[in-house]
DNA sequence: TTGTATGCGTTATCAA
DNA sequence: TTGATAACGCATACAA
C-alpha cells in the first residue's frame, strides 16, 4: 500500500544522497525545509524521497536531536473496579491531539506489585518521553508528587490538594455539585443525600465538598446517613442506596445526589427493586453524561463533561509546556453542564411546590 | 526520589567509562552481560551505574541494535458510540505484559478524515513499532488487509472473515451463541429474538451466526421481527426492544439474546417502561460480563468473558511473533462463559415446561 | 547554495 | 578479558 518503503532494504538519507548525486546534509536540510536550499533542489529531493519511500528513522532523528516527540500517559491502577469509562475517551483525545502535532503517545500500566513512581522514573529516565499525562489524580498524588521534582514537563487532569505550582485542567466539580443541589433545592427539595465515591480520589472529594457547602448555604438538611463515601460503581451504589431506604419515609431524603452515573445507575435499580418509583418517589441526579443515561427508565438527570475534549486539551497543554518550557503552569477549569432530565422532579408532597414564593 | 537521574547532565556510557577508566565498549557489554567479562569487572560497573544513576537512552540503543521494542495499537476509531468498555480493559492487559518484558506501547488515533491504514503505516514506515496490536476487527477490515501484505508482525483480537494466513486470538463468539440459544431452549423458550449489532463488525456478525444456527439446529422459533441488527448502544436498543414489544403479545419473543450487556440493559428498560417483569414475562441475556450486569435489576444473565487476559495473550503472542519472526501464525479461540442470573427463567405459561420430553 | 565533518549514545566487530 | 574503532541514520555548524 501507500509507498514502496520495501522492508528489506529501507530507504535512508544516504541512499538518498548517492542516489541524487547530492550530500547527506543537503538531503537533510532540502527535506527539513532549510532556508539555504535553492528551491529546485529542494523540489528534486522531496520528489525523489516520495517517490522512493523514504521515510525518516524517528530512532535516528530522536536521538540527533534529543527530542523524543513522545508523550507518556500511565494507566490508572485499579484492576478492583472496572474500566473507567473516561479513559477510552480521554485517550482517545489526547492521542488525536498528539497525533495532529506528529507526536506519539506512549502508554503503560503498572504491573501488580510495581510502584506507579517508578514505572513513570523509568521512562523518563530512559529517554522515552519529553512529557508526562496525568488522569484519575489523587487528592495526595505520589505521580504528581515525583513529576513535580523531576523537571519533566507535565499536565494533570484533575487536581491534587496542592496544586499550585504546575499544570493542570479539571472539571468544576465543586461547583458542579454545587449547581446540583441548587438546581434540586430549587425544585423544592430540602432532604438531599449523597453518595460520595473514593474520598481519596480528587474528584470525588470535591464534589462531595460541593454538596457539603452548598447544603450548608441553602438551608438544605443533611439527616443522619445522608452522606455515604466509597461509593465506587454500580454495585457498591445498589447496596449503599438500599441502606439509605432503610430509614423510615418522613426521614428519608426526597433527592440523591451520586458522585457517577454509573452509582446513579446502581442507585436506581435499588429503588426500583424497593418499589419506588425513581423521579417520583426519590429524584436521581448523576455525573458524567453517560449514554446510558438517557436509556435507563426514566432518563437520567446529570452533569455532563466532554472526556474527548478534556483529552484535547491535555495534549494542547503538554505540548505547549514541551515545546515552550519556560512557561508558567497554566491552569484550566471547566464546567459540567447540568442536564435534566426525568430522573429528577419537584419532591412528592412538598409543601414547597405551593408556596415558594416567600423564601 | 530512586536514583539522582540529574536532567542537566544525563548520565552516559562514556561518562561512565571515564569515571571508571575503561572502555565504553566494555562498559556496555557489562551492563548487558556478556559472558566475556570478568565477574569483578561486571560488579563494578553495575555498582557505579546503579550509584551514578545511569539509564541507557533508549534511541541510541534502538538506533544502534535496529529493534525499537515498541508494539503499536490504534485505538478504534468509533467517536459515534461512546467508549469501548473493553479498551481500557485490553489495553492495560497489553500494557503490563509487554511492560513485563520491558515493551512499550504505542498508542494512536485516527483523526477524523485520516486514513486508519496511513496512521498504521506512517508508524511502520518511521521505525516507531516493531509490530501491531489490531483489535474492534470487521470482517473485512483494511487494517488486517494492509499489515497482511507489509511484513510488519501483528496480532489480530478478533478476527476477519478470512482469518487463514495470521495471527489472532479471539473468543469463539459463534459458540457463545450457540450455548446461549441451547441453554434458553432447555429452559423451555422456543419463541427465541436477538438484537445483533453492527453486521460488518465480526464479533457481532458471529454471534448472530451462531443464533440462526442453533435456531435451526434446535428447532428454536424466528418469527418476523424477531433478529434486528445494527444495535449498538443503550439507546438503540430501547427503541429496537420497543419495535420488538410491539408484536402481538402471542408471537412475541419470550427470551431475548443481546449481543452485547449494553445492548441487553437497554433493552431491560424497554420492558420495565412497557410494564413487562424482566425474567418473566421475556428473558433477557447479554454478553460481555460488566459490573453493571450484577446492579441492574433483575440481575443480568450474561456470557463472561476477561478482556484483561484477552489484553495479556495479544501481549504475549506478539511479542513472539517480534523476537521469533519466522513462526507460523498462532491462532487461539477462547470460550465466553455463561453466567446465569436472574434476568433468564423459563417461558411464563410454556407448554413446553411440562412435555418436553419428546424433543 | 552546497559539501564536509562531527556528534548524538549505543552496540558490535575486531585486534590486542 | 579488554580496548580501539566503526557502524546506526540523521542533524547541524562550519567551510567552501
């Protein structure tokens, strides 16, 4: 297909060169766009190098210029859970990013029994990447900890609890959290739970901080058992909302508020199971904008956020900070936009429905 | 943190041979133990390159011995439907075990409007990859067709429809029907439907394949409307499993075959909203095992495979095919394994139940 | 405008 | 057992 870049024998400057009569350099520079090059010549060896299918050793370049053009991306460790669903997606955007830039993305996981720091010391210790991507941040991260001692030019997506002094981009989650229980108190809800994921993970923690602080300021109540942490998939959601419906009716929240669709999802199969009815009888909001979510029954209010964009973004960013070293951390939030849809309505009876007016 | 790697001054074999009065070329072969080195030597020098914090840079290596020790993967180019829940699954099973063997993996994707074959050849064409991990294959895949004929090793998950002449590794997807359908009919169900995905994809055209045979084979009833492909999501499948319910309750389906889980919860919520009790009034069965499957309510019966080990047996056998070029093409199929839960029961009324004896 | 020479950091081939 | 020396393929400073 494409060129004739037959294995056997690969095509190589020097071949190049003998075979236009031309010096090694000359080819070099005529390829490279050198501004020294008479614009025939230049003409002559690009001509020749399409035609014979030349391509350039990135082995040979890389090591001449001492630029990888490579960018490393460590998988997130957490064989216990399955696959996150943003990965494919972040992955896929910042490859794409790389990719339009003619960089590569190199990718590795960390192996049981092997330390997430070193796997990452060892790449750049061994000359493989120029830069680093971060995803699933911690809210103490070793990964951020290390790249920030290191010099190695790096972006996080997420943030850890410090993080002042290198680059990043998120999702608001605090304010999208926020904006939830806004949107629900608006709706005349006042008992609003939560289920919190990792508090360890940083996007869990904010989100959860979110809720905290934005029940606080609206008056929301926040009964005994309200808020329940670990929350991690669809599984663990099921069994945590069963024991939020444990409480007696009067008591029990009127609105839930999951750290993930996919708890939002688990959360209502318990709901259902129970025999109440999911936006009726408890309102369900979620976080991610997962397509499933609008096939569940009923669709699924949540907080969207654009993974392939974000995964854009870090690549633009890594490959600013690369190419550009001397530059200030650059630090990008953005928001998630809240979608409603029939999973969350005004409580059952509430009195808030009638007279609302008054504040 | 580990070993001071100083990013000033990097330090180099010829660094190391001036720190310790020998020659690079010995310096080198000790690292690398080669048997003709006195053992006190190798000692010594190892010691001062784990103490100085030297790292072979790995262009230079790759330039100098022609292997680049990187395997090559595309992600799917599939932005419609969101991500693959198997990606990140069989990426970080690829990732670990070629990381086992000090591999790196190249991950890329095909920007919208590129060629998925130019991205896979300017990879090749560069030196960047040594050979390929192909995965999401159709039955006529140009990917497949193009690495056939370019020599570079490469390893299939999945396979094309003419999948003689290389390596791939794949579950026996036709098989996986084959038990769905005969485990339903031993239950009892006759009146046997399937939503089938995408028929140019293979691992969806097989699993349909195995469903019309073993339909026949079995004596299972298709009535009209009962096979609907190109179901590809939650959402589509909704609205297939609505088209479904709209047959005359008499001629409807009483069991279900999803060709993915996905698939199958779309359709669970198509029956729940129609009033209908999932593994009741129409069983329901999906393929892939997802954590959702145990969440969702009633509990998914499924057909388990693990990406993972999918991820690590692709890692293993390309890396034979790289270190052992002239073997003969391995090819392996593995067996899904079928989960009953509780969204499959015998048919509600089913004559069936109570004389079956004479087939 | 082009040619020459040197370096990038390793590995590999010879001598010694 | 070790030390020179030459690749590997490309980029670049300097000379012509």
């Amino acid at each position: 297909m494409s060129k004739p870049s037959s294995r056997n024998e690969p095509m190589t400057i020097a071949r190049l060169a003998q075979h236009l009569g031309l010096a090694e350099g000359t080819i070099s520079r005529a390829l490279n766009n050198y501004p020294d090059i008479a614009e025939k010549t230049r003409q002559r060896v690009q001509k020749a190098a399409r035609e014979l299918g030349y391509r350039p050793s990135s082995s040979a370049r890389r090591l001449a210029r001492g630029v990888i053009e490579t960018i490393g991306f460590v998988l997130p460790t957490c064989r216990t859970q399955h696959s996150d669903p943003f990965l494919a997606e972040i992955l896929n955007g910042l490859a794409t990013e790389l990719s339009l830039h003619d960089w590569d993305l190199l990718v590795t996981s960390v192996p049981d029994g092997h330390d997430e720091v070193d796997v990452i010391d060892r790449l750049v210790g061994s000359n493989k990447v120029d830069g680093f991507v971060i995803a699933r941040t911690r809210r103490e991260d070793a990964r951020v900890n290390y790249l920030r001692q290191s010099g190695v030019p790096f972006v996080v997506q997420g943030r850890t609890d410090h993080p002042d002094d290198y680059s990043w981009l998120d999702i608001d989650n605090e304010q999208a959290f926020v904006e939830a229980v806004t949107y629900l108190r608006g709706l005349g809800h006042v008992k609003i739970g939560c289920l919190g994921g990792d508090p360890t993970m940083n996007f869990a923690w904010q989100r959860r901080s979110g809720y905290l602080r934005a029940m606080a300021e609206q008056n929301g109540h926040i009964g005994v058992g309200y808020l329940i942490d670990g929350i991690t998939d669809e599984l663990t959601a099921f069994r945590a909302a069963q024991r939020l419906l444990a409480i007696t009716e009067n008591d029990r929240p009127t609105a839930l508020l999951c750290v993930t669709d996919a708890v939002a999802i688990g959360a209502m199969h318990a709901l259902t199971r129970a025999g109440l009815r999911v936006g009726e009888d408890i309102s369900i909001m979620g976080f991610d904008g997962l397509p499933i979510g609008r096939a569940v029954q009923p669709a699924l209010t949540t907080l969207h956020q654009d993974s392939y964009e974000i995964g854009r973004e870090a690549g633009r960013m890594v490959l600013d900070l690369c190419t550009n070293p001397p530059s200030a951390p650059k630090q990008t939030l953005w928001q998630a936009k809240l979608t409603p849809r029939a999973s969350v309505n005004p409580p059952a009876q509430s009195p808030a429905q009638q007279n609302k007016g008054g504040f």
